[in-house]
C-alpha cells in the first residue's frame, strides 16, 4: 500500500499534475517493442558460450567442429574483434578504457570471471546455436581466483593483470596488483580536528554487490549491410552511447551505424553499457545475416554489471554540542574484473549533506574474478552513506540528541564547502530534514522491538548534452522528439513542458524518442539528467518555435514583429488599440505555413550546466522478531527535494522504486559464490529481490526547493532516493534489537548471530 504527501506545492496549468503517460497503453496492451520483440527477415540467432571458471588462462579455442555444424553461419571469439589501444577517457570519476571495453564483450588472454564470453555462434536457430556451443573446444589453464575486496588487495592475493599497477600513488608501484587506482580527498587538518572532539566514533562496514534488477533481460538485434551501412536495435539507457562504443569495438565509423531505441524494461544504471550489440554486429558482419541474441535471466546474473561490494572504515568527531569536527574514512570498492569502480563517487557524496571543516577520505579501486561493477541509482553515494549515517546515529545515541537535530545543527546550505572543492550552490537539504521533523509519524511511540531509524543522501544529479526538435504540423499538433532514452517517464515531461511553454494542451504533443540519425546528439540516460537537460533543450526549441509564431503572425498583420506577443497558445497584438485583430492562435498561423515561410520546425542542442544536486532525508519504522532475526518494515517517509515536480506522479514513483531497491539491499540481495568462484543463487527465486509483501507504507514527500537555473526549476528526482536506506534500516535495526549491523545483507541469519552474539557478551 502506496500513500503520498505534497509538500510546497506550487500552482501550474500543466506542471505539477499528472497526465495520462504516453506509452501507457502500448505498455498495457503489450504493443510496445522491447528489445527482444524485434526481428528481421532472414534473421539469425546467436547463442554466447561463457567461462565456467573464474580465472583462467585461455590456452586454445578450436571453433572447427561448431563451424562444420549444418545451420551454423559465423563463429567468433575475442581475436576477430579489431584491437584497442589502452587509454582512459573522460573525467576521473567515470573513466572509460576501450582496450578493458573490448574484453569485457569477449575474452582474449584470460577469462576473469565465471560467466565471462569467450566465444558466440549464429546459426538459423537457438537450438542448433546451442548445440553449436557444445561443440567448440577451449583449453584452459585454471588459476586461483579471489571475489572478496579484502582479499584481493593482499599481497599474496592471485593478480587479475600482469600490468595492472596502481594509479594514484607516487612514485607508481613496480609491482602489479589487483589495485587499480588509489585517490584521495582531504580539508583542513584532522589530527587538529579530532582533538576538538568530544565524542569520537570508528566503525567498519562492508557491503555485498547487488544486482540492478531488471525485468528486461539484455537483447540486441544487429544488421550489418553489403554497403557497410549497419542498423542496431537494442534495449539501453542511451542509443548514442551504444552507437559510440558499438561502433569502436567493431572497427566502423559512428555515422555507418544507426542506433534504433527500443522500449527498456528498467535499467537503473545497469544498461549503460554494451554486452551484446558489438557481438550480434560482428556475428553479422561475418554472416551477412542480421543477427539476435538474448540473454537469459542467469546470463544477466552471472556476466552483466552488478554494483560494488565494499569495505569501508569511517571515524567521526563531534562536540558535546553536537558540531562534527572532523572526519576520515577509508573506502574499499570492487571493481569487478575490470578497474572503473564508483569509488570517487562515493568518497565525494559520503559527506556532502554535512559542513565538515577537517576530512580526509581514501579510496581504492579494486579488480577481482567477478562481473565488472556498473552503475547503479546513485552509484558509489548508497554504498558510503551506509557506513557514514551509520557512525552519525550513533553519535546522536552517544550524545543523545535527536538525529534529526543532530543533523540540522550539521546540514550543508547554499555556501557550504565540499571536500571536493566548489561550495554547494543550491538549498534543499534542511527542506528535507524539516519535512521529517513535522511529520506526525516521526514522533509516534513504538511498541516492543520495534525501533525507529533516520538517515539522509546527497547525489550530484547531472546536465550536459541534449537535443530536441519540434514539428507544428498544419492543423497546429506538435511533433516532438529527442534523444534521451525513456526510462522514468521523460517523454511525458516533455511534452508537459513543451505545451506548457508554448501554451497549448498536452493532448497535442506528441513526444517520441529517435534513432541516431534522426536527432542531434544526447548522451546517456542517468544522473538524473533528462528532465533537466534534455528539458532545457525541449523549452528553448519550443522558445524557438514562438519567435517563428511571433514573426508569421506579424506577417499575417503586416506589423513589426515587436508588436507581437505570445499569450496562452496564441499571438497577440501587445497593444490592444493599436488595432481590432483577434488573436491567432498556434493552429491559425500553422495553416498558413506555406505563405509565411514554409515548415515550422525547430532544433535546438544544449550542453546544460547549472544543474542542482538531489537531498533526501528518511525515516522507517521496523520490527525485529528476537527468535529468528527477521525484520518487519512497519512503515517507511522519504522526503525528498525535487526542485519542482514536473509530473507528480512520476516522481512519487521514483521516490518508491528507489526506497524499494534499497529495502531490498539492506535485507535480502547478495551474491552467493561457491569455492570455484561460481554464482550459485543466478535467478530471482534465489536471488532475492523485494516483492509487495515485503514491503511496507511508503510516504514520499515532495520537497519543492526549485532550481534557478531551469525555467521550471527543476533537479534530477531518479536517484538519490535510493541512497540513506540501507543505513536508515540499519539504524531502525538498532533502536529495536539493540545491536549495530555493519554488514550488508542485514538478512535474518545475520541479525540473528548478532543478537546471540549480544546475548552471549551480556
């Protein structure tokens, strides 16, 4: 059961409602085309045969026998994809390394975890694909492999890469190592900071990956023409960015391949990047077919992007009076077989809702025989904020204040430093806490076993580049496209706001999103970007299309264009007794279109900046059965800052599905190895995700602290959401059972030893 609460609503025509989405029915009535749904004529299909060993040195690969098989087109391994030169790209905190790219798509030297590609077959069926697979022969020499960060930074751990040694150290170590990176933030002076401090606390936490948990598994269809021309379909969360990376991985220049979006069944992050769609491309290639491949859901569990595990140890100073002083932290992320961690994210949100004047954070990047981590809701900030809200609950136990005071007397503000440098330019953080502190279930009494627990995130949220174009047909409907991957609703934001600027209803806009060859450049789907950026771009098109109107009705009139103003969805004459003519609306001056200047189109791309970072605080209730260790989420208020809501209801939905996902972190989902470095839970009846009966009331509050920098005042609303519930469980957990859990999954079996382990020190 669903309940919602307002709070600082704001009065709109448009914005801030709920319209019907558009692709609601398609969805409903099972129209809309998935990434499985599509097919060619004379269409292939591709099977992928994966490592059953974690580390492995690939000693031979003989596909003869597979080749020979009647029905089989094309066999490929890692070596008939084109070389790729070692290189990071792009900012620090999400780097990208084509040569680690390539490998991850299909294994050359090693195979580095279980479920790595090593080889994939096309043939006229999935049976005789499978069969194929069967019959291909890989020589392996096994090697010990390592899963647990910990271990894997030992010096006597087994080595991922020969020549893999660390960045971020001075002078660079000689010898190799399963750390890939070592990075550092720091301010003030914390040895001075500490001795301030009245009350210190030091804990240590790790964290299990968890997978992003999509419904639509992985699936590309590829077509690879006589002309060199290619065609792509797939399920993303950014047709550009698989244009980008299929394109490089396969040898072609990005203009020879276009990119067809398809519908996405969730992605959370997981879908930003490529698995299948250079494989079915090259398949194609060498086929002269278009080639399918879908993953199965143990595929998508045991060789796509889980988030990071982590070990983490946090030391926090604090005055009597509730002031914290000073900070350290140390934050171990696995990277998976390949470095890219969300490490530095993490070490930069782990204290940005808090004025820390003396902090120093270190981070590692940590390869081991496991999926290569990627994104997930927020990346790297859930994981830290565990251990961070953890260590602040209990000094507000520890010096019995309220965590919400404790909080408040703490909380960042616009002015407020960052460890990473900039001061924080925008409110909303209070908001939050405030919103929680009125709340009359915040001070409602608990009954036996039962404890209360709060905690608060902080997400970036992004802008950059987006493009939009808008169509006004004849009879005055818009066409409206653009680019961005619709993953939480963004077409039906779109086109809110563009009838809301050009003053036209809703029900005349239609928003759809383009191949690549169709629309300007949009990168990726994530960082809670869309709404901000790609809406920026939709506003100044549609600011574009009314200077057009302005002008055409000025022609109509045969009046400067000056003496025209748009009013309401129609062109007005802005001195009403400078003469008797009616108003002309949108659909009026579209008609005449081929006498004013022809088609009324607009195309607008942006590279946004100005974006405001995502705050949230949280509070849930839980109950925690002494006998067995299981816990009960009574009822669960997040309140979040959204800038302004475009479509309530959107954004009410985000708010749960991210409390959802972490619930479901905080108690049920790990990875379970064997000893060989297997994935043995590789399916949703093991792999245990949240279903409704878990969950409880879940209240989301709509802070509306709206962004300057966007005409609607907007901020990114998709992931913060996720980031303080592990640890505002956590912190219930210990107002109920009296034991402080550092360890994620907080499963029964866990929550129980620590109560028998309390039990037994009593």
């Amino acid at each position: 059961m669903l309940k919602k609460t307002e709070i600082a609503s704001m009065p709109s025509d448009l914005i801030g409602s709920s319209p019907v989405r558009p692709d609601g029915v398609p969805k409903v009535t099972g129209m809309a085309q998935y990434g499985a749904d599509y097919s060619l004529p004379g269409m292939l299909w591709a099977k992928i045969l994966r490592s059953p060993h974690a580390h492995a040195r690939i000693k031979s690969i003989d596909t003869s026998r597979a080749r020979a098989l009647k029905g089989v087109k094309a066999v490929m391994t890692g070596h008939d994809l084109p070389e790729q030169p070692f290189a990071y790209h792009g900012p620090e905190r999400v780097q990208i390394n084509f040569w680690h790219m390539t490998r991850n798509v299909m294994a050359r030297e090693k195979a580095l975890f279980a479920g790595h590609p090593v080889a994939a077959v096309a043939a006229t069926t999935q049976a005789i694909a499978q069969e194929a697979l069967e019959l291909i022969d890989v020589q392996y020499e096994v090697l010990p492999h390592v899963i647990d960060v910990d271990e894997a930074m030992r010096d006597d751990a087994p080595v991922l890469f020969d020549d893999l040694f660390t960045r971020g150290i001075e002078p660079a170590p000689s010898k190799a190592s399963n750390i890939a990176r070592r990075s550092e933030l720091a301010v003030g002076d914390i040895a001075a900071g500490f001795e301030q401090a009245d009350e210190i606390v030091e804990m240590s936490f790790k964290t299990a990956p968890v997978h992003q948990g999509y419904i639509e598994p992985h699936a590309a269809l590829a077509r690879y023409g006589s002309d060199g021309q290619c065609e792509v379909w797939s399920s993303s969360q950014g047709h550009f960015f698989v244009r980008a990376y299929t394109a490089a991985l396969v040898g072609l220049k990005q203009n020879d391949v276009v990119v067809h979006p398809a519908e996405i069944g969730g992605g959370f992050g997981g879908k930003t990047v490529v698995y299948l769609e250079p494989v079915a491309l090259m398949l194609s290639r060498m086929s002269g077919y278009p080639v399918k491949v879908v993953m199965t859901r143990e595929e998508v569990l045991i060789a796509t992007g889980p988030t990071s595990g982590s070990s983490m140890r946090v030391k926090l100073g604090v005055t009597r009076e509730g002031k914290i002083v000073a900070a350290e932290g140390e934050f171990k992320f696995q990277a998976g077989a390949f470095p890219g961690s969300p490490m530095l994210n993490g070490m930069m949100c782990a204290l940005s809702v808090y004025e820390v004047p003396n902090a120093r954070l270190v981070g590692y990047d940590v390869v081991s025989n496991r999926p290569k981590a990627v994104a997930y809701r927020a990346p790297g900030s859930p994981i830290a904020a565990f251990a961070v809200e953890s260590v602040v609950d209990e000094l507000a136990r520890r010096l019995q204040i309220d965590p919400i005071e404790l909080r408040l007397k703490n909380a960042v503000q616009a002015g407020s430093p960052t460890i990473w440098g900039p001061k924080h330019a925008h409110d909303g953080f209070r908001e939050t806490l405030l919103a929680l502190q009125q709340h009359p279930d915040y001070h409602k009494p608990l009954g036996p076993n039962q404890g209360r627990g709060l905690a608060s995130g902080f997400w970036f949220n992004g802008g950059g580049e987006s493009s939009a174009t808008i169509h006004v047909s004849e009879d005055g409907s818009i066409a409206l496209a653009t680019g961005s991957m619709d993953v939480g609703g963004s077409r039906a934001s779109m086109a809110m706001m563009a009838a809301e600027t050009l003053g036209v209803p809703y029900e005349s806009v239609r928003s759809t999103v383009a191949d690549t060859a169709s629309i300007g450049y949009n990168h990726v789907t994530g960082g809670s970007r869309v709404t901000y950026a790609t809406g920026m771009a939709v506003i100044q098109a549609c600011e574009k299309i009314i200077e057009d109107m302005r002008a055409r009705a000025a022609m109509i009139w045969d009046v400067d264009p000056e003496a025209v103003v748009w009013e309401q969805g129609a062109a007005r004459l802005a001195d009403a007794s400078a003469g008797a003519q009616e108003p002309l609306s949108l659909k009026d001056i579209a008609a005449k279109r081929a006498v004013t200047g022809g088609p009324i189109v607009a195309e607008i791309a942006v590279n946004a900046g100005g974006q405001a970072p995502g705050f949230t605080s949280q509070f849930c209730d839980v109950e925690v059965d002494p006998e067995t260790g299981a816990v009960k989420i009574l009822r669960f208020v997040a309140a979040q800052d959204v800038g302004r809501a475009i479509h309530r209801r959107y954004v009410e939905g985000q708010i749960e599905g991210g409390v959802v996902q972490g619930i479901g972190w905080a108690l049920n989902e790990t990875y379970v190895y064997n000893d060989r470095g297997q994935l043995e839970n590789a399916g949703f009846l093991d792999y245990r995700v949240p279903v409704a009966s878990d969950l409880p009331m879940i209240e989301a509050l709509i802070v509306e602290v709206p962004n300057p920098n966007h005409p609607f005042g907007v901020k990114g609303a998709g992931e913060v959401n996720i980031v303080p519930v592990m640890a505002a469980v956590g912190n219930a957990i210990r107002g109920a059972a009296g034991v402080r859990m550092t360890e994620l999954p907080m499963s029964p079996p866990a929550v129980l030893a620590a109560l028998d382990e309390q039990a037994v020190h009593a």
